[in-house]
C-alpha cells in the first residue's frame, strides 16, 4: 500500500518569488556535511530532512510560509542543539555563507542590542552572531547603527518563528541518539528476512529521536541477482520477484511498532518510509529505461511494489 505526498510546501525566495520545498535537496545537503565531517550514517540526514518537512507542512497547513534563509537556519540550529556543531558549520558553508569578519565583535553588538533593544543575554549574542553573518554577506564593514537594529529585530523574529515549527523539543542528548538499534530489531526477525537483509536485497535503520520513523530500503539490482536475473528485463519476469521481498518488509514493521510500543518507547503511529535507492540505475540498466523521460516508468514500478504490501509506507528514493 503506497502513501503518496501531500501538497506541494511552497517556501519564500531572496526575490520575492516563492518555489516548492524539496526535501530531496535539503538531504543531499545534510549528507554532504555529514560525509564531510566523517560521518557516513545516512539516518541523521534523513531523520533531519523528514523533521523538517513535517514541520514545514504543519505551518504550510496553517497558511505560513517561511524562506529559504528561516529554514536553513533551522536547520543549523537543530545541528547545533544535536551536538553536531561541526556538520552544521558545514551545511552553512554549503549555502555559501562566509565566514564572519571581525570589523565587529560580537560582544560589541549584544551590548548595543541590550542597551537599544532591550534583548536578554541570549537574545543579543544570538541576534549579534547573525547581524555580523548578514553584513559579512553583503559586504558591508560599515553599517549604520539602525541597519543593526533592523537587522537584529529581523533576526529576533526569525528565531521566534522557528519555535513555532521545532518538531523536536527534546534534550541535546535525546536528539543525537535512536530509540531503537537495528541490532536490537535483527534478532527478532526471522531467518529468511536476516539473510535478505545480509544478501543487500532489504536493509532497516533503527528509530532516531529526531523524528521517529521506520525506513526500510529495497535494492532492485540485489533483487535480480537474487533470482539469477540479468537484463534486458520485461516486467511480467520481474515482478514475480516481488513476493519475497514483500514478505519481508511485511514482516519487519508490526514487529518494529511492537518493539517500540511494548518498550513504551513510543506510543502514537509512525510512519513508514519505503526507499528505493537504486531505481533509476536499476531501471536503466534492466529495462532499457533513459531518464527523466522514463521516471514514470520507475514510479510505476515502486507503485506496483508498494501495492502488494499490507501497511501504508511513503515512498522515498524518487520523485512521485
């Protein structure tokens, strides 16, 4: 059973004009930094990606918009309070942010601010860290003070909207650990679906705190050499494939959402991401497909996937 996307989460950009969210974008981003750091784990990106565009679509829901600017410095914050200060000093970079100069200090600027705007401690360095990035980017070494100001408020109301989406509201030692270790779900799966896992055909990642999921990834080109396949491949001698590794993915979720549930680690539903990380090459490689004309084609495929399974899963991997 396959659950499709919601609408379309529009976000504001530096000229006015607004486009739709891509949180395809946004992951490839976090991974980068992540691999840039040495951290090879793709669940912090995508538990951060999904948190993000849940929180997104909540506010997009209640008619708020934000911009490109207020979402990735989101995003830098939920790193920072994640303990991952590093990767996200590198996702900053990624979106060609200078590097603060020091015409200014910061400790200069939250004076001015606490003095003119009445701004806490927290408030003013905060406010003063952004309004030297702001000027750092725009070139400006030296800007009048009610440039400052304008940019500290600016900047003020741009932290008390993020509060409003903070989907995690949790410790900074609870955010950077998972509920549940994939070595704590494989000893609890069958046989048949430990060897699938370890053949590469289907993979599970353990539950995170950041935004508790299931993923579970599908690997068609593992899927064929399974079943001693090699291309070109029609359909009707592929699809006949599908049984086994159904069967899995059946297997895995009721038994996840026990295991949470019995250890009280979560109580409410949660959803089910299905990645397909290999389609578009499998689907070139196999069935003659050449993209972007044919990502239908692969969208078909994970659909006609998906239908056979008895839980509702999203579909990640791909476009739909």
């Amino acid at each position: 059973m396959i659950c499709l996307s919601a609408s379309a989460i529009m976000i504001l950009m530096e000229d006015g004009s607004k486009k739709q969210f891509d949180p395809e974008e946004l992951q490839n981003k976090l991974t980068i930094s992540c691999r840039s750091v040495g951290m090879k784990d793709f669940w912090l990106a995508e538990d951060m990606t999904n948190a993000v565009e849940n929180a997104l679509r909540y506010q997009s829901e209640q008619g708020v918009i934000f911009s490109e600017n207020e979402i990735n410095l989101f995003v830098e914050k939920m790193l920072e309070q994640a303990g991952y200060k590093e990767i996200s000093t590198k996702f900053r970079l990624l979106g060609n942010t200078r590097d603060e100069e020091k015409f200014f200090s910061r400790e200069t600027i939250s004076k001015f601010l606490k003095t003119n705007l009445n701004f806490n401690d927290e408030e003013s360095l905060a406010a003063a860290k952004n309004v030297l990035r702001a000027c750092s980017s725009l070139g400006i070494k030296n800007p009048p003070a009610n440039l400052i100001l304008e940019l500290a408020r600016y900047y003020k109301s741009v932290t008390l909207r993020m509060q409003k989406i903070d989907p995690t509201k949790k410790t900074n030692a609870q955010l950077s650990t998972l509920i549940l270790q994939k070595k704590e779900i494989l000893p609890l799966l069958s046989d048949k679906t430990n060897e699938l896992i370890d053949y590469g055909i289907v993979d599970i990642s353990g539950v995170s705190t950041l935004f508790p999921s299931i993923k579970i990834d599908i690997k068609f080109e593992a899927l064929s050499r399974f079943y001693n396949l090699e291309g070109p491949l029609t359909e009707l001698a592929f699809f006949p494939c599908f049984d086994i590794a159904t069967l899995t993915i059946n297997e895995i979720i009721p038994i996840v959402k026990d295991k949470l549930i019995n250890h009280k680690k979560i109580m409410q539903e949660i959803p089910v991401f299905l990645r397909f990380s290999d389609i578009y090459q499998f689907c070139t490689k196999s069935f003659g497909v050449v993209l972007p004309e044919g990502e239908s084609f692969c969208k078909e495929l994970a659909s006609a996937f998906t239908e056979t399974l008895k839980h509702p899963v999203q579909i990640k991997g791909l476009k739909i």
